[in-house]
C-alpha cells in the first residue's frame, strides 16, 4: 500500500526566505510522486512529478523536488518565497507500476510574510 | 483549451434533498475522478471511472452517493437524500492515463443546511 505524511500543516515563512515542505512516503513498490497546489477556492494544480528519471524534479513557479530512496523523502523546496506562494500544498503518491489512485497527504498551509 | 468545467461551483439546499453535480473532462481524458475536500479529513478519493465504466468505488461513503458516467463527456454525483455532514468541496479531475497528472476543475462547493 501507498501513503504519504507531510510533516507540518502550517508553514510560515518570511518574503524571500527558503521555503522547505516536506513529504515522506511508504510505498512497497517503486513510487510516483507529485506534488501539487490549491490556491483559495480553486481546484489542485500540478507543480511537479517525479517519474523514476532524473531525481532533482523541477516545476513550474520556480519550486523543485529531490526523491531520496534512502530517506523515502520527496521534500519541496523554493530558494525565494513569494507572497503569491501563499496557498495549500499537496504531496501525492501513486504506484509506477499497475498504476493505482493518487494518495494524497493531508497538505501543508504556506503563508508568506512581507 | 478548457479544462475540467464542474457545476454548479456553489450549492446550498436542505437536508434530504436530492444534490446532483456535474462535471466535464478534458477532452481525450479517459480517466475521470471524483473526490471530496473536508477540513477534517483532507482530500478523499470517492470514485474514478475510465472509459467511462467505474473502476474503483471503495471511497463512496455511503448508498446515498451514486456517480455516472454515461459518455466520455460528462459525469454526476448524485447524492440523495442529503445530510449536513455531507457539506464538503467536491472536485472533479481527469487524467489521459492512470498514471498521468490529474487536472481538477475549480470544484463545487456544497452546503447542506
């Protein structure tokens, strides 16, 4: 079976600081991962996914995600928030193979400060 | 091009009444999912169809949900009767494959007094 944990459910961050979400998955086969977005009464968006290819993803609005196997990590970084990164964020998981449906984490609310 | 259309994008009734929401996928999408968003339990997976046929219903709480697909245009989620703790964002998303990213539409938003 798949799941994801996000650790933190609110995340505050200062105008041009580092922001750092995390995601750690469990997954008994070799996994899928995204991550996506939820602006204020919108539906998700995809940021990035991570498909077994290069290991350091990069997504649209300057965020990337590294897979790390050994830490069963898929954690999302952005080196300069921006007060337009305030929103929900959410990792999901799926199998790579007999693809099943994405688990999605419980999200992580980013508030940026000016 | 559009993306997922779901209606209406807010709904308020009373309990027992019958709620229907309607959702359009993109076009060439086989793969179409309905799930619901709640403050206490996050983002659920009700049911996903491809092709039109349901694959995977186990997320339906209860008999009083029911979804259709009756082409590949077009979808409902039918809940009848409604009940206050049903009140939740109910989004629509559609994917070209199984383990493609899923495009939501804006959602519905469902109040059930």
């Amino acid at each position: 079976a798949q799941s994801v944990t996000q650790l933190g459910s609110h995340v505050s961050v200062s105008e041009g600081a580092l922001v750092l979400l995390r995601c750690n998955y469990s997954s008994s086969v070799p996994p899928y991962l995204f991550w996506y977005v939820q602006y204020p009464n919108q539906g998700l968006q995809l940021l990035l996914k991570y498909t077994s290819a290069a290991t350091l993803v990069k997504g649209i609005n300057g965020f990337e995600a590294e897979f790390k196997k050994s830490e069963t990590s898929f954690h999302l970084t952005k080196p300069s928030a921006h007060m337009s990164d305030a929103a929900e964020y959410f990792c999901a998981v799926t199998r790579s193979y007999n693809t099943d449906k994405l688990i999605f984490g419980t999200g992580t609310r980013l508030q940026v400060f000016p | 091009d559009a993306g997922v259309i779901q209606s209406p994008r807010h709904e308020v009734t009373e309990m027992g009444q019958e709620v229907t929401l309607r959702c359009k996928p993109i076009s060439g999408h086989d793969y179409l999912f309905w799930y619901r968003q709640t403050m206490m339990r996050g983002l659920e997976l009700l049911i996903y169809f491809n092709n039109n046929v349901p694959i995977d219903d186990s997320g339906m709480p209860e008999d009083r949900f029911s979804a259709k697909m009756p082409n590949a245009s077009f979808s409902t989620l039918k809940i009848q009767p409604s009940e206050p703790r049903d009140s939740a964002v109910y989004f629509c998303a559609s994917s070209v494959l199984r383990d493609q990213p899923q495009h939501f539409g804006d959602g519905t938003r469902l109040s059930i007094l």
